[in-house]
C-alpha cells in the first residue's frame, strides 16, 4: 500500500477569509496531516508584529 500526500497552497488574509478556509478544508478528500503557515515579519503602530502570507496544507490520500 502505497500511502501519498499532495501539497496545497492557500493564500490567506487571516482576517476575513475564514470561511474560504473551512469551505477548503471540508471539500478535500483526504486527511489533512499538517497547515503550516508562511509568516513575515510586520511592522505596526504597536511595535513588531506578524503576518501570514499564504498556508500549505498537507492532504494525505489513498
């Protein structure tokens, strides 16, 4: 049995685009094994901050 895993690439504005994530999330057929973000540093009024850029997500499938 031959497990694989395919690589998805999302961008993502962390501040309205939730729903488009979870809509993503429940149309994959797979499992998903990992999200792992891509984060910038940022500058603010309040100091340093972050942003995330896009995410990738880990699908594992059969």
């Amino acid at each position: 049995m031959k497990v694989r895993y395919r690589v998805h690439r999302f961008d993502i504005d962390m501040t309205k685009d939730q729903s488009k994530l979870e809509q993503f999330l429940n149309n994959l057929e797979g499992e998903v094994v990992a999200i792992i973000p891509s984060v910038n540093p940022k500058f603010t009024p309040g100091g340093m901050g972050a942003k995330v850029n896009f995410l990738l997500i880990v699908e594992k499938s059969e």
